[in-house]
C-alpha cells in the first residue's frame, strides 16, 4: 500500500512531464512552420523588388548612355565647325600677307629709285659747296679753317653778349626774390632775439678798497706780486691809477684766474706767497666749475640734449674768449636762437639747428697745440664726441673751410655772419681795418679796365670805377662777379661786402 501510495505521484509528474514535453515540441514545430512562411514571404518579396531595381538601373543606364552619345555627337560637330572656320581665317591672312608682300615689293622699288636720286642730288650739291667754297676763299683772301674760326670767333662773341643779359636778368630777379625772403626771414629772427653786447678786452681791473693795498699786494720787496704773476701768467700793473689794479694778459681764462684770486687775497687780507698758491688753486676749481655750470645753463637755454660733457665744458670756456672784442659764449648762444629760428622759417628741424649754431666755435676753446682753423679742429670734435654727420659739416663750413653742400649749414653760415655783423657787436684794431680797406681797393684796382675804387661803409661795400669805353654794361656784370670772388679767397673779414661796378657813359660836344 505505501509503494503503490508513493508510487502514484512520481508516475503523474513523469506523465505530466511528458504531456508538457509533447505539448511545448508541437508549439514549436508550429511556430517553426509559421516562420518559414514569413520567410518565403520575405524572400519573394526581396526577389520581386530586386527585380524591379535591376530594371529601373537598366533603364537609368541606357538613357546615360543616350545623353553621353548625344554630347559626344554635339561636341563632334562643334569642333567640325571650329576647324573649318579657323581654315577660314588661314586662308583670309595667307590673302592679306601676299598683298601686304607684294606692296612691299613695290615700295622697295620706289626707295631704291629715291635713294639714287638722293645719291645724285648729294653728289650735286657737294660739288656746288665745293666750287662756292673755292670762289669764297678767292674772294676773300680766306682759307676754309680761317673762315671757321672767325665765324665761331663771332658767335662766341655773341654767345657771352646773350648769355650775360640773360644772367643779368635773372640774377636781378633772383636777387629780388632772394633779398625779399631773406630780409623777412632776417627780420623775423632778430626780432624774436635780440642780444645784449659788452666789449672784452685783454685787460681787467680789480677796484682796492684803498691805495694802501697796492703795498701789501706788492709785499717786501715785491716777492707777493711775483708770486700773483708766476702763479696765475699774468702781469700785474700798479701805476698811479687811484684804488685799482690792472691785470693784463692774453688768456682770459688766467686773467679771470688772477681776479677770482686777487679779490679773495683781498677779502682775506692775507696775503703772501703760500696763502697765493693755495687761493689760486681755489680760484681754478672754482672756475672750472663755473665753466661746467655756464656749459649747462647755454645747452638748457637753447634746449640741447644729450651733448658729451666735454663738449659742455668746452662750450662754457668760450666765455672766457672773445673775436673782435665779441664774447664768444654769448656769440654761440645767439647763432643758436638765429639759427633755429631761420630755419624754422624755412621748415628744417629747429633744434638740430640750434645744436650746430651754438657748437659752430667749438675749436675756439680748443688751445693752440691742436692745428688748424677752429671751424675744422671744432667740427673733428665733435665728430669725436658722438655728434651727428650733419651738425659735423655745418661746423667745419661755416667759414668755407669746406663747401656747404645742406640747408643746415648755410643756415649756421648766415647765422653766425649776422651775429657777427650786427651794430657794436664787434670791435677791430686800427690798424687791421686800414688794411682791409686798403687791401679792398688794391683787388679792384687789379682788374683790367678799372680806373679807381673805393672801400666805403667800414669795408663792407667797394664801389669800382670802370672806364665806358672798355667795359661793357654786360661785361660790368660779369667784373662785379669776379671781384667778389677775388675777395672771398683772399681776405678774412667778418660778414659780407657789397662789391658796386659804376659805369658811366659821357657824351661830349663841343659848339662852335
């Protein structure tokens, strides 16, 4: 009973499982089959639409195929027709190339026939030339060369009549022009400057609170003024001039020196031999740093930068020097304001006028050891101090030691001739002027033609008589021009000089 109880249940799970295995593999052969006909389905489907596509890329092929023949054909027959109508222009040019060969060949022919006769009628006229040539010599006693060289003789002659009036003419109109605008630009900068002038003189006098100074200067028997001479290289005079003391010498650095020294000794109230040296060596420091400090205040006056201190200080030591009684510090400085207002006028750089102005004298502060003109010594200067090519010429041609080729330096030029030529500006000796004036009137009485000449306004005009019958009004031009530049190579004078050739005609008659 308990088997056949146990049993009944394990046969029933083997049945059912059985019965579910049966069941699920008839549901899949069922959705099997059912899947194969979805497939066939899919599959004819598949063949019908290819089927189709196979025929529309046919067709699409075929009409390519037609449209390509059809542009292949186009193009065929374009260039058919290209072809023949580049035959066409061939053809037209090979016509237009023969006629064009054959109306050459005509005028070729033409030429060769007026070449001869140009040969013949050559041929002629040479033989013509050649027997008036012979009748002209017999006639006039001439040969064909001496003829040639009095015509030319009388051309040239000619020539120089022209070309004078012509310089004339426009020399005068030049000269107007010129005149008129240099006038102006002239006015403009002595208008925006105008400069104090006071004479230097190669003496200084130091005013004594006393005469009995003179006896302390001069000390026991007179050891205090040669130590005052031997120190500063100056001479010292005492003459009878009340409560002064004149310091005479050529240097004005050491004269300035012996004042600054006499007016501490002075001061001081002592003085002899050792309190000399030490109170002349105070004087030098004191100079020298005043020269610095009056180098500075000219390059800040003017608005120069970037000068080389040497440079500086040189520029501060032409205070103590002077040109014709002219101080040469002030002179710079006024050379570099004319400057740079002349050449503001006339649209260059002002302050690169203003530098070459007020370093034009540079090598008037250098001493005599270093040869040559001060334009060229101060121009090598500054070169060698950093200073530019253009300010260098300007310096070394500013009194023609060689040509001014720029603006600038014929600006610097008429700069420093007008500083130099203005009303009390500068001061000569006697004795040079009356040599000048002379030396004036010898160069114009030196010309051919020339009766008398007269240096007037202080040697700064020469009028030159000249005799009517030698001397033509054109040939008066030309006698001013070469006198003018006889002067400039042979005299040295501040300035310029107006050089006048007078020509009068007289017509005498007498009545009877």
């Amino acid at each position: 009973m308990d088997l056949v109880t146990l049993g009944l249940p394990i046969a029933g799970t083997v049945i059912g499982l059985l019965t579910g295995f049966i069941v699920k593999k008839s549901l899949d052969a069922r959705r099997i089959k059912g899947a194969e006909k979805v497939a066939e389905g899919i599959v004819a489907k598949a063949k019908e639409q290819a089927s189709v596509s196979d025929n529309q890329a046919k067709n699409r092929a075929r009409n390519i195929e037609q449209a390509a023949q059809q542009a292949a054909d186009k193009d065929s027959r374009k260039r058919e027709q290209d072809s023949r109508d580049q035959e066409r222009r061939v053809r037209d040019k090979e016509i237009q190339l023969e006629q064009k060969i054959a109306s050459t060949s005509q005028m070729e022919s033409r030429l060769k026939d007026q070449e001869e006769k140009n040969r013949q009628a050559e041929h002629t006229i040479l033989e013509t030339l050649k027997q008036v040539k012979q009748k002209l010599e017999q006639t006039s006693s001439m040969s064909q060369e001496e003829a040639k060289k009095m015509l030319l003789e009388a051309m040239e002659n000619d020539a120089r009549h022209e070309g004078a009036k012509i310089i004339k003419v426009v020399e005068e109109e030049a000269k107007q022009e010129a005149e008129k605008r240099a006038k102006k630009i002239i006015a403009l900068a002595i208008s925006r400057y105008a400069g104090e002038y006071s004479s230097e003189r190669t003496v200084s006098v130091v005013a004594l609170p006393s005469d009995e100074m003179k006896g302390r200067i001069i000390g026991r028997e007179g050891r205090n003024i040669r130590a005052l001479e031997a120190a500063t290289g100056m001479d010292l005079i005492i003459d009878d001039t009340p409560e002064a003391v004149i310091i005479s010498g050529f240097d004005p650095v050491r004269r300035e020196i012996a004042r600054a020294t006499l007016e501490i000794l002075l001061q001081d109230g002592r003085i002899h031999p050792a309190r000399i040296e030490e109170v002349v060596d105070k004087a030098k420091s004191q100079l020298f740093k005043t020269i610095k400090e009056d180098g500075d205040k000219a390059m800040f006056d003017l608005g120069v930068h970037g000068v080389n201190p040497e440079i500086v200080r040189l520029i501060g030591s032409l205070k103590y020097r002077t040109s014709y009684t002219q101080n040469n510090y002030s002179h710079s400085i006024e050379v570099g304001f004319l400057a740079g207002m002349m050449a503001g006028e006339l649209g260059i750089n002002p302050k690169t006028a203003r530098r070459a102005g007020v370093l034009h004298d540079l090598g008037k502060a250098l001493d005599h050891n270093i040869e040559g003109s001060h334009a060229v010594i101060g121009a090598d200067y500054a070169k060698k101090y950093g200073e530019t090519q253009e300010v260098v010429h300007a310096i070394r041609a500013h009194h023609e030691d060689e040509k001014p080729d720029t603006i600038l330096a014929q600006i610097v030029q008429a700069a420093d001739a007008l500083s130099g030529a203005r009303p009390g500006a500068r001061r000569e000796m006697m004795e040079s002027y009356v040599n000048r004036l002379e030396d004036l009137e010898t160069i114009g009485n030196s010309f051919d033609g020339v009766t008398r000449t007269f240096a007037i306004q202080a040697g700064r005009e020469i009028r030159v008589m000249v005799e009517s019958e030698k001397v033509t009004d054109e040939q008066s031009i030309m006698l001013s021009r070469d006198i003018a530049r006889k002067i400039e190579r042979e005299l040295t004078y501040p300035g310029q000089i107006k050089v006048t050739v007078v020509r009068e005609t007289r017509a005498v008659e007498h009545a009877r």
